[in-house]
C-alpha cells in the first residue's frame, strides 16, 4: 500500500510540475542586443521565475566553462568588452540536489565602426523582427540594410522596410543581414531562430474556489508579448475584463469550473504563439451507484469518475485503486476490492488534467442483512388487525421489503415460506397489516433491492398468537393452570386433524425451542421431564397447522403460584381462582389483585366471578396476608385471565325458533280446519282467517284458470251476491240492494279478535246484480292490520284494498275503509236503517 501512495505521489506531483508548480531559469541581458562594440558594457542577470531565488545559487558559464563561481546575487557586469567575450553563454542553478540550466544567450563583440544589432530574445520563424544599424561614432546618416548581400528595398509583403533611427523590420527566415553607412560594412549576422513557440498555462488555487492562470512564451522570450485568453473553445473570441478578473498582463483569476487557453503575441503586424494546452479548473468527484451507506459484496454497484460541471467535452479517466502501482484508464473503477479510491479527468485529445479526486473509501461487506421483524399485537383480540414491521440497516436505502407466512414443515424442526398476497412485487414500506387475524400464526420477512433483485436473509419467525380453540388444531394442558411449580409434571397434548405433531415453545428471551430441548414427545403429547423456562406453548401439524397457544408460567424461587384457566373464558360463564403454595398446604388469608389493584381481601380462599365480561379481563395475582412467625409472605406471579365473547345467545335462538315456528304451524292447521268446518256448517259463506302482518293478495283470473299467487289467512267476512231465490238470508241480512245507485254494497265485517269483541265495519261498493242467481264473481282482497292497544282494548285497524275481478276481466280498485264500532256491535241496513243484529253476522 505504500508503494502504491509512492507511486500515486509521483504521478501527481509530475502532473503539479506541468501544471503550474514548475520553476525556470531565465538568463536576460542589459541592453537585450546581440552585437557589442568593443569597449562597451553589459550586464547579464539570472532568475528563477514562480519561485524566491535569493533560495538558489547560480554560475555562469561561457562558451561551456564555468567563469563566474556560485554566487547569491543575481546579476554579473561585463565591462569594459572584448573580442575575447564574444560566444554562448548560459546560467546554472543549484538548490540543494537540485539544479536548473538557462536558456542560452549568443554575443558578438566587434572592433569595427559599423554593426548590425538584433534583439537577444528568441526568435520564432516567421516572425518579424527589427534590425538596428549602429556606427562607432554614432554619425547621422542613413543606414543601408542587406540581405544575403543583396540591398534591402522593401520587403516581401512590398510594405517599406526603413524606420527611423536606422532600423529595418524583417520576416524571421534564417537569412544572413548586414548594414553599411557609406563605405563601412558591418560584419554579416544570421538570426537564430526558433520552430514557432507554444504559449504554456499554468495555474494555482489559492482556495476560496478561485484558481489564478499564468500565461508565458518560453523562459528567454517573455519581453513584448501580449497574452490573450479563451474560455471553451480556443476559437472563440479572446477573453474580456467583464469575463474574468486580469491581475496581470500575463494572469487572471476565474472562479472553479472550467476549460481554458491563452496564446501569446506581440509585434506589428502581431505574431502569435501557438495556443496553449487546454487547463481544465473541474475537479473530479468518485461517486458510488448505488449511493448507499453500505455495500454487500453480492449485489451490484459501480464507482464512476465524474466531472464537476464537466461541459459537453469529452474526457478519459485514469484511476488509483487498492493494489495498483500506476493509474489505470477506465471510466468505472477496475476493482471492487476494499479499499482507498482517487480519479482523475483529461480531456480527450489534449494533454490537460483535472485536479484528482477526494479519496473514496470503499468498504464492502461479505455479510449478509438480517432483517428483524416484530408484530403487534401479540395477542390480538379475535378478528382484529395486526401490523408486521420489518427492520433492517438503513431503511431508506432502496430496500423493499417481502412479507411471508411460516408454514411448520413435516420433515425438520424448520418453516418454509409462503408469500402474503399483496406482497408479491415487495413494498416500499417497512409496514404490513393483516386484517382479521383469528387464529395462531408465524409471520416472517425480508428486503430486496437493486434492479437485479438483491435480498437479505429472511428474519426470524415471529408469531401471532390466539388462545382460541382450532378444530384443525388444539392444545390442552394438564394440570389446567397457567402457573406451575417446578416440580409438577406438566404434559402438553396436541389434538385435531392430523397425526404427526410437534410443540413449540417461545421464550421470555425471544428463543424457540421445541419440545427435545425440555421434555420427551411422546405420540401427540410432550411431557415436561427437564428445567425449561417460562413462555408460550403451541402445537404444530404435520399438515401446517397451528393449535391455540397458551402463555405458561414457571415459578423457579417462589413459593405461591396462581391457579387460573389455561383457555379464554366464554362471557357470561363462572371463574375461580385460587391459590396454591409449593407445599401444597391452603392458603388461607390471601388477598387478590387485579392490575395491581385490590379487589378482594376477606376470608375468602378463592376468588370466584360468577359472570364473566369483557371488564374482568387482566393480569391477576395472589399475595399472602400474614404467615407464620418469622416466614415470608408470598406473592404469586401475574397471570393474564383472557375472556372470549359468549356463542351461546346465537347458538339457542335456533331452537327456540324453530319450537315457536312448530307451534304456530299447529295453531294454524286446526284454525283452518275449525274454518272449514265453520263454512260448512253457515249458509252464507264467510271466510275467516288470523292476520298479524302487511299482506298482499295477487290473483289472475280468466275463464278457466285462477292463480294465487301469495295468500295468508285473516279474519274477515265476505259476503258473496246472492239471488233472493236462493231464500237463505233475508233481505235484512248482510247483502242491500238499492236501486238509486244500481250498486251493490259487500259487507265486510272483522271478527273478534280480542276480548273486547271490537267489530270492524265496512262497505264495498261494485257493480249491479248478476242477471242470475249465481255468485258473482270471487272478491280478492289487499289486508294490512296493526293491532293497536289503547286503554286495554286490543282495536284492529284495517286498510283494505279489494281487487275484484269479473268474468268480463273488468277490474274495480276499491278502498275500503274502517268504521270502529263500540262494543255492542251492529251493522245498519242501508234501506231502513235498522240494526242488524250481531248474531246475524256470520
């Protein structure tokens, strides 16, 4: 790993160096001429550029040999000159292990009257250059400039090649130039020249997310030149102060975030430098997808190198990861390993670098997730809800989560899986409810995520309980108590539709256990044979099932236990509770609690609830009153009395219904056989039947068939049309014939229906006679009675609709209406207006 940070370093202190951290060794002279008279002076200085140089010791060297010793100031006068000092020269740095070489400087000391001088900077091809013309004794006169021995008249691009003060501006060719003043020559030069320079980018962040750019053109060449800036596209035009803040000619300050270039130029017409490498201000981030607080080493993810505000560019990406010894070329991180992460950004087809990343540590793990999963209530009321919570690290992060129910397997102590429906696809909440949860059950769960699904382990089983019996499967205690010493042999017994059983068993402390770890199963029944502990007891069948489950409690150090049932008691049944010590003596003075309440405390040994209710539900506990000198009163532990409510109200309403309907079914057959035998016996007939609800009478009638289509009996004459040939009643009788209105009236008198013989009195008016003695056609009739109790007396009130149908189909819709008559009851003949006596009525 150190090796790795070595080479790591070296990489980018490399990158520092061409970036901006590097420092030159500049050699300039004073006047920046290469031609001397003899006699005359310069003075050479040597720099460090971006960098304190009072740090460095310098030597000057000429023509290859040292003539100028180590020395700390930075500048060296030659004087008076001399042929002898024509040559190359060149400055030397030492600091420490380090050492830097110049730039090179070529000098030509002359004893004739005329020389032709050119600048000591460099000089790039193509570029135009000015050249002076100097005599010794400085005489007025115009120059003649010469190339290559032919006189200068203009130059190549026919512009006038002549300055003032005997200069001539040339295009930079490499070709050889002299002067004259008058018959004097100067001694011929050729320009050194340079391939077209490159302007060179530096750039440094001095924080507060600002970075400082420097623009240069070579160590030897900096005098004169201008420098231009772009941003994005080195096309684009230059750079101006509203862009960017210029701190210098040759620097700015941009703010973080960007790609950049600059070039140089300098001269008129103006020469330019190549353009700079592009420097990229971006920093680069190593990002984590999936983002999540932690990784599993079998699912998916990836570290990516990404570009802050990387532009629409193109860029390659080089990587250090755990193990690797130099950068690696990738836009994903080549290896998931554990370990300490950096990127860096280029843009594609330059040779410009972002800054390297913040180091990402990955850390992976080789675990698996374990949910855990809890439910509430544990003990549901019968048919009430139950929520599943599903726990796991990090909730939030991208899991989903998987709900299952516990299914006992034949075969091992173990469970398989089923989904709940509603939880096929997973869901996003940690939360699941059950509705009408009735029965014992084992519930489990897990999450999942990721686009190839990955899932943690499944939680442990967690259960619902119910203490309600199963006719699939049952669980009976014996002794039936909740609460037991350590010493009582306790069996279990499983009972139901199956014929392999096993029971478990959870404990206070969250563990299951099966009956092998404390007892011996023996068919259905486990035995208790061992220390076991206190908890939650059920069955399980071969076929899935689960039995009620029972809450058992085993008293290890005390003395006094509480005897309650193991079951839920039905309402409205009795209970008992007792008391009972280990030595199996009477407890005499006890006192009872209930929530830690008081609620008994006589001489009473038991605590007897005759009835129970929903209310009598609780924990119970018994705690002795006194005891015996110098003995310990003993308090048993808490019990949960668990009442159900009562089947037994729905259950006897069935046969008390059907002996109720069985007596009114005989009532009814000898009532209408008493009818009958009453018609039988009267000469006009009369129709008697019970009502006691609203009923309606439908009939259809043609002259073959009649349908009835719904009738119940009621008790109510009719009195058919008769001829007065048949001679069966007289004319004062039920049936008046009046001519006035060619009408006929039907009398419809109620019979006694309480003992005050009310009478309901009414009239029916139809059509005229018959033109025979025989009936008319059957009246049907629409009842609806109510009995209504006033002052003692039971009155009938009857709304009647008749639909009376005719052998011509003709239909007549009357309302009859009720006259409630005093006790004495009568009716009135309509032709005379006398009464017509009660006994007279059917």
């Amino acid at each position: 790993m150190g090796h790795t940070l070595l080479s790591l370093r070296g990489f980018f202190l490399l990158y520092l160096l061409y970036r901006g951290q590097a420092q030159d060794a500049v050699l300039t002279i004073e006047p920046n001429w290469t031609t001397f008279f003899s006699g005359e002076s310069v003075t050479f200085k040597c720099d460090i550029t971006g960098g304190r140089y009072s740090d460095w010791f310098y030597s000057m060297y000429h023509d290859g040999r040292e003539f100028l010793s180590y020395g700390k100031h930075d500048s060296y006068k030659i004087h008076p000159l001399h042929t002898r000092f024509s040559g190359e020269y060149q400055c030397l740095f030492q600091n420490g292990g380090s050492t830097k070489t110049s730039n090179k400087i070529y000098l030509y000391i002359s004893d004739k009257n005329v020389i032709l001088e050119s600048p000591a900077s460099t000089l790039f091809e193509g570029e135009s250059v000015t050249l002076r013309c100097r005599h010794r004794t400085q005489r007025e006169e115009n120059a003649s400039f010469y190339r290559d021995g032919s006189l200068i008249t203009t130059d190549r691009n026919h512009q006038s090649p002549l300055m003032a003060n005997n200069t001539v501006q040339v295009m930079s060719d490499g070709s050889s130039y002299s002067c004259k003043f008058g018959d004097e020559e100067s001694e011929p030069i050729k320009l050194r020249l340079e391939p077209k320079s490159k302007a060179q980018l530096r750039y440094i962040f001095p924080g507060g997310g600002h970075v400082t750019l420097t623009c240069s053109v070579g160590p030897s060449s900096s005098s004169g030149w201008r420098y231009f800036w772009y941003k994005k596209e080195k096309t684009s035009e230059p750079l101006k102060t509203q862009d960017v803040v210029f701190l210098t000619n040759d620097q700015i300050s941009v703010s973080r975030g960007g790609v950049y270039w600059c070039r140089g130029g300098r001269g008129d017409p103006v020469y330019y430098t190549e353009y700079s490498d592009a420097v990229v201000t971006n920093r680069t981030v190593v990002t984590l997808q999936p983002n999540w607080p932690q990784i599993y080493s079998r699912e998916t993810f990836s570290l990516s190198c990404e570009i802050e505000d990387g532009g629409d560019y193109e860029w390659e990406f080089f990587w250090m990861t755990p193990g690797s010894e130099t950068p690696q070329k990738s836009h994903l991180a080549p290896s998931s390993r554990n370990g300490k992460y950096q990127c860096v950004g280029r843009l594609k087809g330059e040779m410009s670098y972002t800054l390297w990343s913040d180091v990402f540590t990955l850390t992976v793990s080789n675990d698996t997730p374990e949910p855990v999963l809890t439910v509430s209530p544990s003990w549901p009321s019968p048919g009430a809800s139950v929520t599943l919570n599903c726990s796991v690290d990090h909730p939030s992060a991208g899991w989903s989560f998987y709900w299952y129910k516990a299914v006992p397997q034949k075969s091992d102590n173990s469970y398989s899986y089923e989904l709940l429906p509603g939880s096929e696809n997973g869901t996003e909440q940690d939360l699941f409810i059950i509705d009408g949860q009735t029965h014992t059950a084992g519930y489990v769960c897990r999450a999942g995520r990721g686009d190839r699904v990955f899932y943690s382990g499944h939680s442990e089983p967690k259960f619902v309980w119910s203490g309600d019996l199963n006719s699939a499967a049952s669980l009976t205690v014996s002794p039936d108590s909740v609460q037991h010493f350590t010493k009582t042999s306790v069996s279990l017994s499983c009972e139901g539709n199956s014929t392999e059983w096993r029971v478990r068993m959870f404990s206070k402390s969250d563990y299951l256990h099966r009956c092998s770890s404390w007892g011996t199963m023996t068919g259905s029944t486990c035995t208790i044979t061992r220390y076991w502990l206190s908890g939650v007891f059920w069955c399980e069948s071969e076929t899935g099932q689960f039995s009620n489950a029972v809450n058992i409690t085993i008293e290890y150090d005390g003395q006094m236990i509480l005897v309650s049932p193991v079951r839920p008691v039905a309402e409205g049944l009795p209970v008992t509770l007792s008391c009972k010590l280990n030595n199996e003596a009477a407890v005499n003075n006890v006192d009872f609690y209930k929530n830690d309440k008081l609620i008994q405390n006589d001489t009473r040994r038991e605590l007897t609830i005759s009835a129970v209710s929903k209310s009598d539900e609780g924990f119970y506990k018994c705690k002795q009153r006194d005891a015996a000198h110098g003995l310990q009163k003993w308090t048993s532990p808490e019990s949960w009395l668990s009442v159900k409510p009562s089947g037994h109200g729905k259950a006897s309403q069935f046969p008390i219904l059907l002996i109720v309907g069985l007596l009114c079914g005989v009532s009814l057959i000898i009532l209408l056989l008493l009818f009958l035998y009453l018609y039988r016996k009267s000469k006009d007939s009369c129709y008697i039947g019970l009502v006691q609800h609203s009923i309606f009478f439908y009939y259809e009638h043609d002259s073959s068939n009649m349908f009835l289509h719904k009738s119940i009996s009621f008790t109510t004459c009719i009195l058919p049309t008769r001829s007065q040939r048949t001679n069966q009643v007289p004319a004062t009788d039920h049936m008046i014939n009046q001519d006035e209105t060619n009408q006929r009236e039907y009398a419809s008198v109620l019979q006694d229906f309480s003992s005050d013989n009310a009478c309901l009195y009414a009239t029916v008016k139809g059509p005229g006679e018959p033109a025979n003695d025989e009936y008319t056609d059957a009246t049907y009739s629409v009842v609806e009675l109510k009995n209504i109790s006033k002052k003692g007396s039971q009155i009938l009130h009857q709304w009647m609709k008749l639909f009376i149908l005719r052998s011509n189909q003709e239909q007549l819709l009357v309302k009859m209406q009720r006259n409630i008559i005093s006790k004495n009851v009568f009716c009135k003949d309509k032709t005379n207006g006398n009464n017509i006596p009660k006994r007279n009525l059917c």
